[in-house]
C-alpha cells in the first residue's frame, strides 16, 4: 500500500472554513477518483501554532498503479482548486509512503 500525504500549514484566519472545505469537498473530490480505499485527517502536533494549525492528510493507495494514476489524472486539477481557493493561506507539501507492516 502506497500513503499520499498531503500537509498544510494553514492561517488561523481560515481554519475552520479550510477544514470543513476539507471535509465537504476536497476530500469527496480526491476520493471520488477512485484512487484512494481510505482517508485520515491529523493535525500536527507540538509545531509553533501561533499563525495557524498544520494538517496532514493521509490517503491510501492499494497500490503503486493506482497512485501513479492519480498523480498523472487528477493530481494536477485538485492542487490547482486548492490553491485558487486558499492563495498564500496555505502552504502545503505533498509526500508519498510505501506501507510495509
């Protein structure tokens, strides 16, 4: 299995709005292409919050086949709606997993 994670540093401006877009669309959206068989939302921490929470969200890739799909297919139109969305609210980096126990 293949983790993607996604973490963003988000402004404490728009926390909530940011998480419940999160929870109501980008999640729904990113699942939707069939890349994914799981999802966890976490907050990081012990991180300096003082100008807003860091997030990760980890999806789960039954494989490596089904990863790379969503890389080439969607990856680039859902980084794209986010950062449209949010601007310099957020900064995010993405990173990928290999599962191994």
């Amino acid at each position: 299995m293949i983790v993607y994670n996604v973490t963003t540093k988000v402004h404490a401006s728009v926390d909530l709005a940011w998480l419940h877009w999160q929870r109501h669309t980008m999640i729904k959206e990113t699942m939707a292409t069939g890349a994914f068989i799981a999802y966890k939302i976490l907050r990081l921490l012990e991180q300096d919050d003082s100008e807003g929470n860091t997030y990760a969200i980890q999806y789960t890739a039954a494989d490596e086949d089904q990863y790379q799909q969503y890389l080439k297919l969607h990856a680039p139109s859902i980084h794209k709606k986010a950062t449209e969305k949010w601007g310099d609210l957020i900064i995010s980096f993405h990173s990928s997993l290999e599962v191994i126990q």
